[in-house]
C-alpha cells in the first residue's frame, strides 16, 4: 500500500502511532490536573488559610507549645526544643513573606535546654509590611521566622507556618 509520497504504509507504524498519541494525551491530561489541584488547594485555599484552622509549625524538634495574637498584632508563643542539649534564640520575626529581614533581635539570646519551654513574644506583619492588627475574629496568616544558634556555633534561620484567629 503507498500513500500520496509514495512510500509505504506500514499498519504496524500507525499503530505505534496511536499509541504515542494516546501517550502525549494521557500526559497532557495528568499535567492539567495536578495544576489544577495545585490552583485549588494552594492558591485558592493556602495551606495556612483560615478554613484550615489556628496552627503553629516550625522544622521538626522545635514545637509551638501554645501561640495567641493580639489586636495591636503582638504574637505570644511558647516554643519546645527537642534537638540541642542547648540552643540559643537569637532572633525571632513573623511576617507575610517568610524572609529573614526585619527580625526583631533577642538580646540577649534565649536559652532553650532540651526539652525546655521559652515563651516569646514579637510584633506580627503582613506580606505587605503593614502590622497587623483587627477586631476578634479576624485572621492572621503568614510565617513565623526564628534565628538560633546551635551549641557548635552554626547560626541557622528557620521559617515556620502561622495561622492564628484573634479570639
């Protein structure tokens, strides 16, 4: 069998083909919905958004015991360290972008043994850098940011997750 080219048709090359073609669509069609999924569930809904309710997270070994907001937008959190015989907290912010500018440096550092609770306390931003504050009700949502220094010396800087509803 010869096509318009004149070069044959193999049936076992279309056939080939159409699998490709089922392949590419497959593909294309997993791709849109792990976007979509993407879009609804972190966009739309953030993961630190008020429907998922009050939390507090930082990296494993260091735990938000308790954690409040004030209406002038002063966050209150006790911290649980389980990681360090000993580590010093040098500095500690909570903002809407989760960077390590404007920090509000703790001097001096607090000591926090293993296993110990510290309780600090810090003025709350939002992602654009304005203070946060409201009636009750309203939510705060945004990161926890906290610079300690391990019993090595290493300085390390770890972002958290805040999702907190005024009361």
């Amino acid at each position: 069998m010869r096509n318009k080219q004149g070069y044959g048709c193999n049936p076992d090359n279309v056939d080939q083909m159409r699998h490709v073609k089922a392949l590419v669509l497959a593909l294309v069609i997993l791709a849109v919905a792990i976007s979509a999924y993407y879009v609804f569930f972190y966009i739309a809904f953030p993961p630190y958004s008020t429907l998922w309710g009050n939390y507090c997270t930082l990296s494993a070994g260091i735990k938000c015991l308790s954690s409040g907001i004030a209406a002038n937008g002063l966050l209150t959190i006790m911290l649980e360290q389980s990681m360090y015989p000993q580590m010093d907290i040098t500095a500690i912010g909570c903002n809407g972008l989760g960077s390590p500018d404007n920090l509000t440096v703790i001097n001096p550092p607090t000591e926090a043994g293993l296993g110990q609770s510290v309780t600090l306390s810090v003025r709350c931003y939002g992602s654009n850098s304005t203070q946060f504050g409201g009636a009750a009700g309203n939510a705060y949502s945004g990161y926890l940011v906290m610079s300690y220094t391990t019993p090595s010396g290493v300085n390390i800087t770890i972002p958290g997750l805040l999702n907190l509803k005024r009361g």
